[in-house]
C-alpha cells in the first residue's frame, strides 16, 4: 500500500501537464484519501482539474491587484506625506529669511516710549536700515535688551559712535557728559521718567539692533509713520 501511494504520488508531482496549484490540491486529497480509507477512494475529473486552473488563475489575479492596489495607495501616502514636508521646509525658509533680513511686525508693551508708542500698539520693524548700516540719530529701533537677552525694547536712538551726549537720569539734578564708543549707540525712551535706558546701562552695541521702526499700523486712527521726538534736549 505504501509503494502504491508512492507511485501515485510520483506520477502527480512529475506531471508537467498539471500546474502547481492543481498538483497540490490533488496531493492533499490523495493523503487525505489515503490516511482517513486506506485506499484511493476518489478521482478528479479533466473539467475538475480546469476548475482548479481557473480558480488558481484569479487567485493570483486578484493577490496580483491586490497588492498593486495597496503599492499605489502606500506610494500615493508617502507622496503626499514628503510634498508637505517639502512645502513646509520651503515656506518656512521664506518666512525665516523674511523675518530675519526684511522685517517683521511687532506689537509694543511698556510705557518707555509714551507718547510715541503706547501698550498694545502694533508696528513693523524693517532690518534693511540695520544690515546696510543707515540706522541714524532720532530713528526709532527694536535691539536686544543688554540686561536680558530674551527681551526686545524699543527705543530711540540719542547717539551715535563718536557723539558726545549730555544726558541726566530721571532722579538727577543735572546733566553729564558722555561719549558712545565705536560700534555702540545711545539709547533713550521718549518717556524719561519711566524708561530703562543707555542712562541705565550704557551705550549699547550696534549688533544688538534687530530693525528700525518705519511705521504704525494699530490703531487704525494712528497708522502712519512715527512721529519726531517729543523732548526738545539738544545732545551734540
């Protein structure tokens, strides 16, 4: 019996006739056939084994589609994913360089620069004026507090390198006499009485400047172009 059922199955595996598919369906019904009855009990007939090709053939035309199908669907994913990473870089580069070489809009807090500038006044601060050094006596400016680098103030601009400045502080009696370095200038608020300025901590460094106050956009009624210094002290 079991030289028999090797024949049999030698026959089915060496014919080329029968596709793989075929061969192994009929190899599980031959052992099947043979453990469970102990004989060959069944057959299978030439429109059975067509069957068989056929449901074999849109087997794999289907897995074939299939898996196609979820190529392109994960293709088309990952496309979209990297074109909004690819778009996200790109304006991000756009805005960092525009609000690091161009300007940017800035809203003001604080009563140093009252009347010119109160709380809640929103401004834009152009940086062309300070990459090609045209930041000049009376200008208002955005620079980097010297006491606390991750503030910003907004001052006006008393002097430049080489000036000689005759300032006084909010408590003094009279005024002294002062000189700004080279690469520095002189910081003042247009409210004196209410304002941390070069009378507190000196010139300041020209790199500390971020931009230069070209105009008021908030509020409405306001918008326009900064107004000149309200207090009338001469410093030469």
């Amino acid at each position: 019996m079991a030289k028999e059922a090797f024949q049999k199955m030698k026959t089915i595996l060496t014919d080329r006739k029968m596709s793989t598919y075929t061969k192994d369906r009929m190899l599980q019904c031959y052992i099947y056939s043979v453990l469970t009855y102990g004989s060959e009990c069944w057959t299978i007939s030439p429109i059975m084994e067509k069957r068989l090709e056929a449901a074999e053939l849109w087997f794999y035309r289907i897995l074939r589609l299939t898996s196609m199908k979820g190529t392109n669907m994960l293709g088309r994913f990952f496309g979209k994913v990297l074109g909004f990473t690819g778009f996200t870089i790109q304006y991000g580069c756009i805005a960092h360089c525009t609000f690091e070489y161009l300007g940017e809009i800035v809203m003001c807090s604080g009563p140093s620069m009252e009347p010119t500038l109160k709380a809640s006044d929103v401004i834009i601060s152009e940086k062309l004026s300070r990459h090609f050094y045209r930041i000049e006596k009376g200008d208002v400016i955005i620079a980097v507090s010297p006491n606390d680098p991750k503030m910003n103030i907004c001052k006006r601009v008393i002097g430049l390198e080489g000036d000689k400045i005759y300032t006084s502080g909010p408590l003094d009696a009279f005024k002294t006499q002062r000189y700004v370095p080279r690469g520095h200038v002189w910081l003042e608020g247009d409210n004196l009485q209410n304002s941390t300025d070069s009378r507190n901590y000196g010139p300041i460094p020209y790199a500390l400047i971020k931009g230069r106050v070209c105009l008021k956009i908030w509020p409405p009624h306001e918008f326009g172009f900064l107004r000149k210094s309200p207090n009338q002290t001469s410093n030469r």
